[in-house]
C-alpha cells in the first residue's frame, strides 16, 4: 500500500484547479480522477454535515480501503492527493504526516481578498449559497460552519494561509512546501512549472499549461461583488481586509518576497 507522495493543498481556487489537471495529465505523475478525496479531513468534519448538501463533497472517501483503491492504477507514477478540502480543516497536516512524514505540499495562492470574493461567487452561481451578499455571509461564516454548514463556505477561513501553512513548516520542513503566487504563475508560467518540476522531480510537458490569466468579464464581476458588498456593511469588508493584510505580511516573510499586487488589491 502506497501513500500519496504530495498534496496539491490549498483552498479552492481557478489555479489550484488548473495546476490539478495539469498534474492529472503529466505522464510522471498520478492524480486520482476524484479530485476532492477528502480522507485526512474526516475527523475535523462537523458530526451533522449533510454530505449531500454540497456536490463537492460527494467524492470525500471515509474510509481506508476504498481511498487508497484510488491510488491503484498508478503503476510506478508519483502519487498526488489534490483535495483542497485538507486546507479548510486544522487537522489534515498531522494525519498525513502519520501515514507519511516525507510527504511534500503545493500551493497555488491568490491574494487572499480576491479569492475569498470568488469564493462566494461561484458558490452563488452553484446555487449553493443563497446569500448574495459578500458581507454578509462573512458575518454568518462562523456560526454556519459551528453548525454543521459545508466548509466551502469558509470564505475568511479558506483565506488565512498562515493557519494552513505554518504547521506543515513545522511538522515537514519549509523546503517541503512549495508555495506558487497565482499571479506570478500567470505572468511567468514556465518559471512556475520549472520550480514545480524541481520540487517533486518530475518532466516539464512545456506544450501544456496549466496558469491562464483571470478573463476580463470574471475579473469585472469580481470587481462589482466586492463594490455591492462595501456598499451593504462597509465596516465588515474593511475588518476583513484588516485581517488580510496580516495574511500578505507573513506571505512575504515566509517567502522572502513583496506582494505589492496583493497589498494593491487588498487596498482597492
């Protein structure tokens, strides 16, 4: 029985979705074609969530057979688990590292504002979410998810990184975990894929790729959802942006790198 080698970690996102299928088409590695797998999350899911309330959650495997059957058709392939939902629990790190403490961790980031409004849009488009309002699920988020509500409505909770990355520094070493910038991703994607390919030692497939810039109706949309929230409860978007520029300031010692588009945005 073979663990899985990496994590494609962090919260839901376009990029993370793209690198996932990037990987699934990389002829050195393996991704299950079931992308939400959700194993090492279980323990930390709410006892009275409806697992069918939410379609993403409908791959989550509970238990050890069926979970790594996923992984049989690998042959002698790297093995990826691409389950966002291990960055939206506080658990999953030290169950991974029981079963595999040489395991390493990707993730693709986008500025933390940016990803939290397109969060709660696609969860609108979905018909998952019924509050239109930005603001107004980020005041309801802690008490939906205290109650049993699906953790993708985490929307502040899928965007404090810190909370997601510190403890694998910890348990597996930095130099375990590759963190990728979204939007340098996009600007530089050979640079990306190089430093990808270097971390889990496997070929570039250069014809392919996986980071593609925000089209222009999805970027405006983003635009006018942040706009119609500020003008609902502005005071609940400026503490939530409050609480994101202390995300990029720990980004950036963590990286050794400014994040002046993510301190742009945040400030928009």
């Amino acid at each position: 029985m073979r663990h899985a080698d990496f994590f494609l970690m962090g919260p839901p996102s376009r990029s993370a979705t793209h690198l996932w299928r990037w990987l699934s088409q990389h002829r050195d590695v393996f991704m299950p074609a079931r992308r939400e797998l959700g194993y090492y999350a279980l323990p930390d899911l709410h006892p009275d969530l409806d697992m069918e309330s939410d379609p993403r959650l409908s791959d989550v495997v509970e238990l050890p057979e069926p979970y790594f059957k996923c992984f049989k058709p690998a042959g002698d392939r790297l093995l990826g688990d691409g389950s966002s939902l291990y960055s939206l629990v506080p658990g999953a790190g030290r169950r991974i590292f029981k079963d595999n403490p040489n395991a390493k961790f990707i993730f693709v980031l986008e500025d933390p504002v940016t990803r939290a409004v397109s969060a709660h849009r696609y969860n609108v488009d979905l018909g998952l979410e019924l509050e239109p309002h930005f603001d107004a699920a980020l005041q309801k988020e802690p008490e939906r998810l205290a109650n049993g509500e699906s953790p993708f409505f985490g929307y502040a909770t899928g965007s404090r990184y810190r909370q997601m990355i510190e403890p694998l520094d910890i348990l597996f070493g930095p130099e375990n975990v590759l963190i990728i910038i979204a939007e340098e991703a996009v600007q530089q994607p050979l640079v990306a894929l190089n430093r990808i390919r270097d971390f889990l030692v496997i070929g570039t497939v250069e014809e392919i790729l996986p980071f593609r810039a925000r089209s222009r109706q999805s970027a405006v949309a983003e635009v006018l959802s942040r706009v119609r929230s500020r003008r609902r409860q502005p005071e609940v978007c400026s503490m939530f942006q409050g609480e994101m520029v202390s995300e990029i300031l720990w980004m950036e010692a963590r990286t050794g790198s400014p994040m002046d588009l993510w301190h742009a945005k945040v400030q928009d």
